[in-house]
C-alpha cells in the first residue's frame, strides 16, 4: 500500500513515517509539504492513502482535499490535525474524508485509522470536542 | 543488532528481585557490558517491571509514547546524548529520527512536558536538549533556566512555532544557546545541534535579522510585559503557567509539592507583582508573554 504525507513540518513527516515504518506491507511513496504540492503528486503518484495536514501554507488541507477528490475520488484521505474540534470534524466530512486524527494522539490511533481507510472504512473520534476558542498550529 | 524481551524472559525469583547492576553488565565482570555496548543498538521491552529492571542496569529507558505499552532501551555508548522534549508524540518521533541518523549522535529519552525534561537531564546528563517552547506544566523557557541551574554544560536548543523579537531576547536571557522554528527543523535542526555541541550559539537567519535590526533601532529596551515578568521569583513563574492552565491553588499544591497555604501565597504574590486582578486577567497575560498558547 502506498501512502502520500502531506505536512509543512518535516519532523511531523517523519514522525508519520516513523509510524509507518513499523509495518512491511506500507510503504510512503512520497511527502508534500503545502497543499498545492500534495494536488501535483496525488495526481501523478496514485497513491492508496494520503495523510494530510489542515493547516499548510499555499493552498491548506482542506482545500487540497476539495481539489483531490475531483480528480481521485476513491483515494481515502486522513487529516490529521493539531485541533480537537468538532467543527472541523464535521468541515471534514463535509468535504468527504475518510478519516480524522489529531496530533496528540497519533501515535496510539494512526495505524488503526490507516487500516480502516485502507478497507475504505471510516475513522473519526469518538468524543465530541468543545468549540476551541482559538486556532493552533504545528 | 536488536533483542525483544517479552515478560517472563527473567525469572521471577526472590533471587531476581535482589539483581544489581554489577552482576551481568557491572565492572565486575565488564566483558558483559563491553559486548552490550558494542553489539547491541536497542531492546524493545514488553514489560514494566522487566523495563525498570533494566534501568537498574544502567541503561537508559525511553518513557512509552502515544500509549503504548513498550518502551525502548538503549545502552549508553560513546554517541552524544540529546534529550527531546515536545507535548506532542509524533514530533518527537520526527525529531527523534532526524537526530538519529546523524553518525554518533543518539536521542537518549523524550519529554513531553518541561518538569519532565528537567527530571530526564538531570537523570541521563545529555549533552544536547531539543526543547519545544509550548509544553504543559513547565514551559521550554523556564525548563531550559532549570536545566542549566543542575547542568551548566548543557546546551539547549529551543524550538517555537511563532516568531517574535521578544521571544529571541527571552530565549537567549533563558540560557539557550539556539533557537530556531519548527518550520525550518529540516534546515536548520542539524546544524543547530552541530553549533551547540561545540558551545557555539545558532539562531536562525531570520531570528539573528529581527535582533540586530532591533538593536539597531534601539528598541533593545524591554516591553512592560518583561519589566513585570520579571519581578517574579522562578518558582512564581512556574505557578503563573499551572495558573493559566486552569490548575486551582491545590492542584498547584499538589503538583509542586508544597502547601496550599504556600500555593496561595504565591498566588497572591504573583497578582500583586503582574498588577493583575482575576485569573482571566492571568490567562490573557500568561498568552499574551507566550507562556502558554491561546
């Protein structure tokens, strides 16, 4: 299974692949590190599962996604975030991705999450969040 | 090579409970530790109690990450120590193989709150500390003071996500020789490293800028904002933050290790000094000095 990264920090990236490193049948095809570069290599890698960050600069997360799924709608996409918001939660659905995983808990929850999007299954949390008062990035 | 020990691999004797260090790897019999060292470049142990077991070999035991229950083991050789603080597992993980797989370099343990990366330096005594400057309970600034007070040979890079002059004075009145953002620890996390192991300071371009054009421009004199700050004690710092986290004076009791009637003390020392009057006026003072985020 091939799996695109898309994250403007690198040591998020290679935390991911970090995770992902602990299994042999993914391999990450390739890293983006602003939305607009993660539209040009999903569209020329084909990869099975994009990662993708909110918050980048160029174009964000979330638009890139919008752009994604016009050209490969059966790609599953997984945001993962620094926000535990419900609204972007559902911002995120609304868009029609697959997945949701906040920063804080990636390392327990990013393998399940990948799993289940590789079975075109979805992942969201559980809980319900309070409104964040504020925007933070990493 | 890599070993995986799973429970039960020990036996579980009376005998066994009585083992010190100086039985397997100890300077009684060094062969053992020598061959350690040389062969083996990590133990991913299954086990709590067989991890604390291998901590009283002498080896260094990294704290669990995400929630797992395994924990990595390293045995302490001649690569440079860096310990990695950062509230956030997966940029530790980052920054973790980043500074790995640089030759004789090794992430010896990782912080995920400031208090607990003040208690790993003075534990392990890394020669490097890579410290994000947001983290719960004791923020990176006031843990870098705490660090090079036990270790002044320390050197300590902080990492930050926003970019301010005040932040670099504040940075460099800390202690810490390097700063640099998190955006650019692809470029500049290595070199930074690299510069403060050889005592030398590393401030990204832009930060270096932002300080010369300010000296320059005679705006070296300090906001209002540090003028109170600093009228607080370190110990009054730390309590701002647990403050402005939402703690109430026993939780900070409780978390510091002291009175309640001392908590308040504090407390109503701290509101005098900031001329503050509520605890929101704290909190939008503690994110406005970037002592915790908004």
């Amino acid at each position: 299974m091939r799996i695109l990264i898309a994250d403007d920090h690198e040591a998020v990236r290679k935390g991911v692949c970090a995770i992902l490193s602990s299994r042999s049948d993914v391999e990450v095809c390739g890293e983006a590190e602003n939305g607009k570069e993660t539209i040009e290599k999903a569209n020329t890698l084909k990869p099975d599962l994009i990662i993708l960050d909110i918050t980048m600069p160029v174009l964000s997360g979330f638009e890139a996604a919008r752009e994604i799924r016009k050209t490969l709608p059966k790609v599953p996409i997984l945001i993962l975030s620094m926000h535990e918001s419900t609204q972007l939660i559902g911002e995120a659905k609304k868009i029609g991705v697959q997945g949701y995983v906040t920063k804080t808990q990636v390392g327990s929850t990013l393998l399940e999450a990948v799993d289940k999007l590789l079975r075109y299954e979805t992942f969201f949390p559980e809980r319900v969040f309070p409104p964040e008062s504020a925007v933070q990035t990493v | 090579m890599k070993l995986f020990f799973q429970s039960g691999f020990f036996p579980q004797s009376p005998r066994f409970k009585q083992f010190r260090p100086e039985h397997r790897f100890g300077a009684g019999r060094s062969g053992h530790a020598g061959w350690f060292n040389a062969h083996i470049s990590a133990i991913t142990v299954l086990d709590a109690e067989l991890s604390l077991v291998l901590e009283r070999l002498g080896l260094a035991v990294d704290k669990p990450s995400g929630g797992s229950e395994l924990k990595s083991v390293r045995p302490r050789g001649d690569a440079m120590q860096i310990l990695v603080a950062d509230d956030h597992d997966i940029v530790r993980r980052g920054l973790k193989q980043l500074l790995n797989s640089r030759p004789g370099w090794e992430v010896c343990a990782e912080a995920s709150t400031g208090r607990e990366a003040v208690a790993l330096a003075e534990q392990l005594r890394p020669k490097v500390v890579v410290m994000d400057i947001s983290m719960p309970e004791l923020n990176g600034l006031e843990a870098a003071r705490k660090i090079l007070k036990i270790l002044p040979k320390t050197e300590i890079v902080i990492l930050t996500l926003h970019f301010s002059d005040q932040l670099v004075r504040e940075i460099l009145a800390s202690g810490a020789r390097g700063y640099i953002m998190k955006s650019d620890a692809d470029r500049d996390l290595v070199a930074a490293v690299e510069a403060v192991s050889n005592h030398r300071s590393y401030f990204t371009a832009r930060a270096a800028d932002m300080v010369l054009n300010g000296f320059n421009a005679g705006s070296h004199a300090p906001d209002p904002g540090t003028v109170l700050r600093n009228r607080l004690t370190p110990r009054e710092r730390e309590i701002v933050q647990l403050l402005a986290e939402g703690k109430s004076s026993k939780e900070v009791a409780v978390s510091l290790n002291i009175s309640v009637k001392t908590a308040e003390t504090h407390r109503a020392n701290i509101m005098r000094k900031l001329e503050l009057h509520s605890v929101s006026e704290l909190v939008r003072y503690a994110v406005k000095n970037q002592i915790i985020e908004a």
